[in-house]
C-alpha cells in the first residue's frame, strides 16, 4: 500500500475505537449477573467479550461452568438490556486523538459514517451523549441491516449511501470483524491496537496500517 491513501470517506467502528464503552458494559453486565445470582466479571473480561454485539456479551459473560440453554440466554439478555439502558453512554469517553482525528478527516472534506454491531437501541443514543452525531453523516447499527460485520453489508450499504466506490473508503476499526469486513467489502483498512480485539493481537492481520490514533490515520490519508 502506498502513502498517502487516496481516500473520499471514512467509515469507523465505534466500540474500542471511538469510545472506550467498556466501564458502561462491564457495570450492566455486573448488574445483570448479580439479579441472576451468578459471579461477578472483571473490565478486563467484560473487554474480551465485546465486538460481535450484545448477544455474544451476555452469553460469554454468563457461561461459567456449563452452556447456558435458551431460556437462560433469554431472560440474562432482557436483563442485560434493562440495566445497559441506564448506564449507557454515562462513563464512556472518546479515546486520545478521536476528537482531534475526526476533525482532521472533516477538514479534509472526508464524509464519515459510524459502522457497529452494537443495537441500535444502544447506539443512537450512545453517538448523541458522546458528542460524536455532529462529526458523521449516518451510522448503521448491529441491526440496522440483515446482516452485521465481519460480514461486507455494513460497508457496502455505506459507500453506496455516500456514492463512494469501496476501494475509496477507508475503514478504520480494532478487531477481526473490522478488518474482514474491510476485505471482503473492497475497502482499505486501518486498525487500532488499543481496542477491543477479543484477545486476538490484530497487528498480526495483514491490515493496511496499524494507526496508533485518528489523528495518526489522517496524517496517512489523501484526498487526491
């Protein structure tokens, strides 16, 4: 890949991206477990389990010594759901360099979209508090869409929303999700090492840069 990366948009992952959401989920997930009598999670769990959406979340962090059936599931998700509600947004804050990242992309003339699995229930609201709606043109959500990264709808669905061809839109995420549904979409991709990867190193994938922050991915990108 040659620098700078001709580019006329930016898609971004939220979660351990944007906003390190994780203090939020973990006191929901904690919540959650203590109503169903089960053991608390550390924050460093609760990091693990995030990146492939509340479903994923719960069920990890409720399975201790034996698979939990589908009722289980059902009433740990309502529950989470209920208790995430309220705390949601409340101690998640923009990692270093987003804010002055994504004003350098603006200036640029770059248009931008949220792409995430997280529900939408959780994420309209969640961009709102955070300051970051005024920075994006949309966001699709985990169920905004039939289908949610790693699959290449999301990205797809994003380009053509913003009339850019894939191979122009730069992808900027920090896990295995991001980064195959980049590939599989046609779009260049950055990644974040301080996210959330599910314990998976990703400057092992043959990504097209490890950026340490949003501003260190402007500084790698053109609009020309």
């Amino acid at each position: 890949m040659n620098f700078p990366l001709p580019i006329h948009s930016v898609t971004l992952d939220l979660d351990g991206t944007l906003l390190d959401t994780a203090p939020d989920l973990a006191k929901a997930a904690n919540a959650m477990l203590a109503e169903l009598g089960l053991p608390q999670r550390s924050e460093a769990q609760i990091r693990d389990f995030i990146g492939k959406g509340i479903p994923n979340l719960v069920k990890r962090s409720i399975t201790f010594d034996q698979e939990p059936d589908a009722e289980a599931l059902a009433r740990a998700d309502a529950a989470f759901r209920r208790h995430y509600a309220e705390c949601n947004g409340r101690l998640s804050q923009p990692y270093p360099g987003v804010i002055e990242g994504l004003e350098r992309f603006r200036s640029l003339g770059l248009k931008l979209a949220i792409i995430t699995n997280k529900a939408g229930a959780f994420t309209e609201p969640l961009v709102a508090v955070s300051g970051l709606a005024s920075y994006v043109e949309f966001t699709i959500a985990g169920d905004t869409l039939p289908r949610k990264k790693p699959d290449p709808l999301p990205l797809q669905h994003a380009c053509q929303r913003m009339g850019v061809p894939t191979k122009f839109n730069l992808h900027i995420g920090d896990s295995q999700n991001d980064f195959h549904a980049a590939r599989a979409a046609g779009c260049p991709v950055f990644l974040v090492p301080y996210g959330y990867n599910e314990g998976e190193d990703v400057r092992l994938l043959e990504c097209d840069a490890i950026v340490a922050s949003l501003v260190h991915a402007a500084e790698l990108v053109t609009t020309a």
